[in-house]
C-alpha cells in the first residue's frame, strides 16, 4: 500500500489497492462540466481512424516501424549496468544520453553503443543528491536540470571540478513533470494558480500558466491536476494533458491557450468524490472497475511535432499485474493541436533525437531500449 | 576468616573491575551460538556479527496492508535470505537480516513480521514514522514510500571509529531496493541478482 500525499481530513483509495468503499448519497462524479471544453472549440478530435496526412502522418507511419537497435541495462553485473528503476532519459549531446534512475538517485551517462561514460547524484537532501527523482532535462551539453518530489527542482553544471549543484530551485507544489523552453525551466505541478510553472536559468519564478482540473475540492483538485508537460521549441508552445482526461493542450509562453485537442478513444476513469458517514471527505478513482486510459507521455520533437502516449488499463492487466494493457501513441503539430493516431506497438517514449528513440523498460528487468526511425523515403 | 573473607571479596572485585575495563571498548560478547558461517537450510540468525563488510537484507511492510500479506512473499523472503546469505559468505561478508512492520499497534506489527520467519532483528510500531523506515525511507537510504519493499545495503561493521572504543556500523549504501509484490517476488525467482560487489577482507568472527 502507498504512502500518498498527507492531505488532512481527505482520504483517497485506489480500487487497485483492493479497498472496497460504499458511495454515498450527494457524491460527485468527475469529470464535471466545467473541465470539460466545448466541442466546437476543439482544434481536433483525434481517433484512432484520423488520418492527418502529410507530414505528420509520414512521421506516424515511420515510427510504428522503428526498430531496436541497442539495450542498455543488465540484470547482474557491474553497478554501472544494472539499473533500479529508469525514470527518464536524455540525449544532452551527440552520442551521448544520460539516464535517471530514481532508485539509486544518480544520473548515469552512456555514449551511443551503451558504454558507460559517468555518474553523477546520489540519495540525500544535499547538493547533487536526490531523494525522489522525477524528470531529467538537458540545457546544453554540461547542464542538466532534474526535478525532485522533494518539492525542488535542482540544476547541476559541468565544472572544472565535476558535476555541481549550482541552483536548488524550491516549489510549493510536487513536482510531476519538466521541460525546457529556450532556457527557462517549465515545470509542471499544481497549485491554484495554474499548472506549468516557469522560471528563468537563475532560478527566478516568472510565471504560472494554464488551468489545472476545477474544483472547489482541493484534494480532488491536486489529484485530478497531475499530468504530463512537453516543451517546443518550434512556435515556443508549452504542451500539457492532464493525467486522467483526454485534452492536449497548447500554449504560448506567455499563458495563451493556443488550441485545445481530444483524444477521441481516451476512456475515462470513474472519479467519483463524496463525503463519509463521518464526514470525511473522500476521492474514489475507478471505483467497480472498467477500461480507463491515463497519459503516460508528452515528448516534444525538434520538427514541431508531439508524442502524446496513453496507457490503457484493463481488469486483466490489473489481474496479470502488468503496468497496463496497451500503449496508445499519437503525433501532434505543437502548432496547431491537430494530429493522427499512430498505433498500439511504440514502446514507451522517454527522448527522441535525431533517427533514435529512447525508451524504459521495467520487463524483465530495469533497462533502456534504443530505437531507430527509418529515414524519410525508406522502404519498409 | 573475615579477614579472608575480606581480602577474597576485594580481590574478586578487583578481578571484576579489571575484567569490566577490559571489556570496555570490545566487541559485543558473542553468545553462546556457533559463529560459523551457515551453509544450506532454512535462514536461522546467526547471534553473532562480524568485523569487516556485510550485507544486510531489509524487509519493510505491515499487516494492514494488503500487498505486504500476499501468500507467495513469505517464501520469496525466505528464498531471498538463504540466497544472499550463502552469497555474502561466498563474497567474505557478513550477514543480517533485519524486519521492519510500519503497523501502529507494536503486536499485529510483531505478528506480521512473524510470518516472514526468522530476522536476526525487527522493528515495529509508529507507522511511517517508525526508527527503520525513518532510515530507509525517508532518511539516511531514501527510497519510495511504499510496501511492501526490500532492500539490500552494504555497511562496514566494526571499530569505526578506529580508536578501540566505538564499535557500530558506517558507509551503508543501497545494493538493491525492490518495491511490491510483483518486483519482489520476480527477483526471488530471478535467484536475488545483485550488481557486482568489490572485493572485501573477509569478515571476522568474535
């Protein structure tokens, strides 16, 4: 059983954990009219027989067809090769992609072939060190930035002397997603305010832009504003989704919500949120069972383009104790939110640079799965 | 005779003063229990612990919680302690074993850590802010917040301090943490796979 967030009077139960509640009379079911946006606003509807064409539907083709190329991760052997748990990746250069692995809090660095290069974090509250990390961004070659659970975002440089901390950047929020945008730091995690938070390279908070879930409930509020968070650096538009509902959304730096997309085959989960006999409030997620789909991926693309990934979960999955039954993928314009359903078999999506895709696999074992994409006008 | 008597108690306790100063400083006395590595059979504490390097197998869950009383985990556990016994002896090291219920009430705690067999030490009681999960949750060896888990960590055991009076353990880093059932039984069935350990001094009994 987990341990979540301490949230005073409220209790939540996951129908997962195999908690049994009773609903009670005035309860709420989510999602509720005001998080739902009108359809004719919708800049697409994107289901699994939309066919986008062009570009965009070139790229899809290609990536269902990626092939593996590399794995990187053992189940025995030296420290470097085995890894805890793959929390992301990323290629900060040329032949050169870092990994965070959020049980041994480190940040290990692997060329190309997967030959281990360097490490650099370990388990603590001091500099360059981590307590629960999230997410691993790059700016640049020597500076990488990783948000933490503990409630900080913390950059760390190349120096003449190694690796460095060299700014801790303290939230009032859990952290649940980050991204870079030309230099500023994108991070998402809710607060009343809003949802993406944007701070400048030294740390300043410059502003909080778009709209989390609405409620007057401040648990179903942070619970329902969990999601996913992806920065383009073509047309300077910050993509976020929020973990149970099926809108992508587009914005501008400056807050401007750009375009608003559904994902038309997106099952949602039953939120149901009451009060107790003894007045404690309550949040159910998938209370009796049933399909349900939740965002697993936003990854921005350097062409413009957004890979939104979806897992679908089932009884059976839950049953089989799989991390969910299917990956749904699909492939956006960052600007303007239409996009083409790509299929069911691209693994899960953690950096893409230039024909390669990098992924993390827990099955068998904790491991990096390295992808190519065939070049535009290969034959299949 | 009472002067006997006398002279014979003085010098018994000067024999237990000067005993007493040498045991200041020492190793904790072992008992009475064979300090001979185990080799095969069911996991059993060794009531002894050894200078130098060990691992030690921490096992973290509750009673009240569903997932930590799954029927396989027993087991596992016991298939894990024998697993990674047999390996620190064949690496030099010592050995422990160490049970942790995060339960509120000290006797369900007790309980639950019974069905798991034998620790060479348990804890229970306050929940997550018991003394061992404060260590290898949320302190010294951070880690999720969740049950049930193991781990593994590596410590040096010994005069720390190297001084001939602090006896205690330094150094402990994670080997391997696995988090639910399902990582945990899989890596029991995996035969306990741990990264590649350095070279150590073999560890010396009392």
């Amino acid at each position: 059983m987990s341990l979540l967030r301490p949230a005073g009077l409220l209790f939540v139960a996951l129908a997962a954990a195999g908690c049994e509640r009773t609903a009670e009379a005035g309860e709420i079911n989510h999602p509720t009219a005001e998080n739902i946006p009108a359809e004719a606003g919708l800049a697409d509807i994107i289901g699994a027989k939309s066919r986008a064409g062009g570009e965009l539907q070139a790229f899809a083709e290609r990536l269902a067809k990626a092939r593996l190329v590399l794995t990187v991760g053992k189940l025995e052997g030296p420290p470097s090769t085995v890894f805890g748990a793959v929390e992301d990746v990323d290629v900060h250069m040329p032949g050169r992609f870092a990994v965070l692995d959020s049980r041994y809090n480190e940040v290990r660095v692997f060329d190309q072939n997967g030959t281990f290069i360097e490490s650099f974090g370990r388990p603590g509250r001091g500099p360059t060190e981590f307590l629960a990390p999230e997410a691993l961004e790059s700016d640049g070659p020597d500076r990488f930035v990783v948000a933490d659970r503990n409630a900080q975002v913390k950059v760390i440089e190349r120096t003449p002397a190694g690796m460095q901390q060299r700014l801790t950047i303290p939230l009032q929020f859990t952290p649940e997603d980050l991204c870079v945008l030309g230099h500023d730091i994108v991070v998402q995690g809710p607060l009343p305010g809003g949802l993406l938070h944007l701070y400048s390279p030294d740390g300043r908070h410059q502003r909080t832009i778009g709209g989390g879930y609405q409620s007057t409930n401040a648990l179903v509020r942070n619970q329902l504003s969990d999601g996913r968070a992806a920065c383009s650096a073509k047309g300077q538009t910050i993509i976020a989704m929020l973990r149970y509902l099926p809108y992508v959304r587009g914005y501008g730096a400056d807050g401007t919500l750009r375009w608003t997309s559904r994902l038309a085959d997106f099952r949602t989960i039953k939120i149901e949120e009451g009060v107790e006999p003894d007045g404690q409030p309550y949040v159910l997620l998938g209370e009796g069972g049933g399909d349900y789909d939740q965002v697993e991926v936003l990854h921005a693309l350097d062409d413009g383009l957004v890979i939104v990934q979806t897992a679908r979960h089932t009884a059976q999955s839950g049953r089989e104790r799989r991390d969910y039954a299917e990956l749904h993928t699909y492939l956006l314009s960052a600007e303007t939110g239409k996009g083409v359903y790509v299929g069911n078999t691209v693994p899960r999506v953690l950096d893409v640079a230039g024909n390669r895709i990098y992924t993390g696999s827990s099955e068998p074992f904790p491991q990096v799965r390295v992808y190519e994409i065939a070049p535009a006008g290969a034959s299949s | 005779m009472k002067r006997a008597i006398r002279r014979g108690a003085l010098l018994a306790a000067g024999a237990l003063v000067f005993v007493g100063a040498l045991a200041i400083g020492r190793r904790p006395p072992a008992s009475a229990a064979t300090p001979e590595p185990q080799r095969g059979g069911p996991y059993r504490p060794a009531a002894v612990t050894r200078e130098g390097t060990e691992l030690v197998l921490v096992y973290i869950g509750s009673s009240g919680c569903v997932p930590s009383n799954h029927e396989d985990l027993p087991g596992a556990l016991e298939q894990l302690k024998v697993r990674l016994r047999d390996r620190a002896d064949g690496g030099r090291r010592g050995f422990a074993t160490v049970g942790i219920a995060r339960d509120w009430v000290v006797d369900e705690g007790l309980a639950h850590l019974r069905k798991y067999g034998s620790f060479d030490e348990v804890m229970a009681g306050r929940n997550w802010m018991n003394a061992g999960v404060r260590r290898y949750v949320w302190e010294e060896i951070p880690g999720e917040a969740s049950t049930p888990q193991v781990l593994v960590v590596e410590r040096a055991v010994g005069d720390v301090a190297a001084r001939g009076i602090q006896y205690g353990t330094q150094g402990e880093r994670l080997v391997v943490r696995k988090v639910g059932t399902d990582e945990i039984l899989a890596w029991a069935q995996q035969g306990a796979p741990l990264p590649e350990l350095a070279a150590v001094s073999p560890a010396r009994g009392p």
